[in-house]
C-alpha cells in the first residue's frame, strides 16, 4: 500500500522499520520537530526521523497540522492509508478523511481502557494485570475511534513501564502489519467502543515523583514500576532526594512506621503503610549515576526513615 507514517517517539519506530519490511510503499514521514535534549541543550531529531532518514524517506515536521501545513504535503503524497503512532498532535477531519482507508493507529492500551498519552505507564501505575495494543481507525475524539484489532499481553509483576513501552513497540508493528493486511482484504469489521468503560491516561508529571510510605508496598511498587525510565519515584532522605528506580515485592511484615528503613546485610527494605516490607533494589543519589542497592550501601550509610 501506499502509505504516509506519523509518527514520533521510540515506540513508533518498530511500526515504521516493519512497513519497510513488508514491502509498503512509504512515501513520507511526519514528525514532530527536532528539540534540544541533554545538558548541552543540543537539537536532537525525533528516532522516527532519524530511521526515515536511514531509509531514504522524507520526512516533514511541521509545527502543526491544524494550520493547513500538511494538506499540500499530503495532496502530492497522495496516500491510501495514513498509519499514525505515538505522534504527539490531533488530526483534523481533512486529514482523517482524505486517504482511501482513512487513518489509523497504533495505541499502547486496550482500549477503551487509557485513552491519551501515557496509556502504557498508567496501566503499570495502577497495577493492571493486562496491557496490550489497539489498531484503531481514527476520528476526531481522542483515541474514540472504533477498534479495528487488538494485541493482549500479561505484565510482569516487576516489569516497568520501560520494559513494557519496548515490548508494546514490537507488538504494536506485528499487529499493523497484520491489520494491514486484513483492510486490503476487506476482512477487518470496526469494532465501536463502549464509551461507559473508557479511562483516560494523563501525562506523567514529575509532581507524581514523591513516594508515600504511607502507600501499601503493592501500590509503592507500582509507583516505582510505572514511573520508570521517567520521571522516576523519589524519595527524600534527610536533605537528599533520592531517586528510586527499582524494588520487588517481600512477604515480609513490620510493625515499624510507614518508611523506616531496615538494611539486612546488602539488602534495603523499607516499611509500607500495610505492615510490609518493599525491598529496593535500585536508587540513584543527588549528583551519582543509579546503582543497585547493594553498591548503594557501599558508599551510603541508610538508617532511620525516609519521607
């Protein structure tokens, strides 16, 4: 088919690279523009462009779509199918109407469960036993569309939303290439969603960061799960905040206040607001690169409560 891609972020990259794979005919790239990342503040491109690129592709970045920037583009691309993942911009009805086969994504949740823009994280946050990916044919609401195909997945009790996200990403292209073929054939019946059970998964925010040992270990661990690579849980120790990037789940119980600490030879756990302990097994201190807990202790001395 003849294809135009959206796309920005990771995630969308394996979707991209397996376009290429199948043999589609991808006639442009749209992302977002390039922004400047690190200390340095160093104009950084998109990984979707970068992978365009690689491939010989244009690639456009406007800085909007709803400016009537695109439409030109799109009208000499001349596309039948508009694939989007993980963009970062709403599209307007010119846009979702004007390919053969209308638009398309690839969302990171089963929906209608965690519509928006951090569906994967969220669902780790909240303790999920499932996630998955949804092709959907898109309209005007956000992620509203009605469901085309869906790809499920069990999450693992200490899988993190980084861990996820790249499994996602791999699943989410196995799953295009798949609904692909089914609209050249015909064979794909939209599936309405029901509005009653939708969620909505709202960006992530480094106000979420600060850990309440008040939290049952269960909901702490999720935390810690959910908000890794970014912008990860902390948790303040005397003056230093510290960032917590790992822990695991112990059957061991405490009648110690909420956020005690206890070391028992290389191991740090903490008490939660239930009576348990949660192990930590990854932090990172002010100015240091993250360690695991037992390289931690080497050089930190931890006693007493975190807050």
């Amino acid at each position: 088919m003849k294809i135009v891609f959206m796309g920005t972020p990771d995630f969308a990259v394996p979707s991209l690279l397996r376009l290429i794979e199948d043999g589609h005919e991808v006639l442009g790239v749209f992302t977002q523009p390039d922004k400047p990342k690190g200390r340095g503040y160093i104009l950084t491109p998109p990984p979707v462009k970068e992978c365009a690129l690689q491939h010989g592709i244009p690639v456009f970045q406007p800085e909007s779509v709803k400016n009537g920037e695109a439409m030109p583009i799109l009208s000499d691309l001349n596309p039948e199918i508009i694939v989007v993942a993980a963009f970062g911009m709403l599209l307007k009805s010119d846009i979702l109407n004007f390919p053969k086969y209308g638009c398309i994504n690839v969302h990171g949740s089963l929906l209608p469960k965690y519509r928006g823009a951090a569906p994967i994280q969220r669902a780790v946050i909240d303790g999920e036993e499932y996630s998955g990916v949804t092709i959907m044919q898109m309209g005007v609401g956000l992620d509203t569309g009605d469901m085309l195909l869906k790809k499920e997945v069990k999450i693992g009790e200490n899988e993190t939303a980084g861990e996820l996200f790249d499994r996602l990403a791999e699943i989410g292209a196995e799953a295009l290439s798949e609904a692909l073929r089914l609209i050249e054939k015909g064979e794909l019946k939209p599936v309405p969603q029901d509005e009653s059970l939708s969620t909505y998964a709202k960006m992530l925010s480094k106000a979420e960061c600060p850990i309440n040992w008040n939290d049952s270990a269960q909901t702490i661990h999720n935390k810690i799960r959910g908000l890794s690579p970014w912008p990860v849980a902390t948790t303040n120790y005397g003056e230093d905040v510290i960032k917590v990037h790992g822990s695991l789940m112990t059957d061991k119980k405490t009648g110690a206040t909420p956020g005690s600490i206890l070391v028992e030879k290389n191991n740090l756990y903490v008490a939660c607001g239930d009576g348990k302990l949660l192990e930590i097994t990854v932090l990172q201190a002010p100015g240091s690169k993250r360690m695991n807990t037992a390289d931690f202790l080497r050089g930190h001395k931890m006693e007493g409560v975190f807050d």
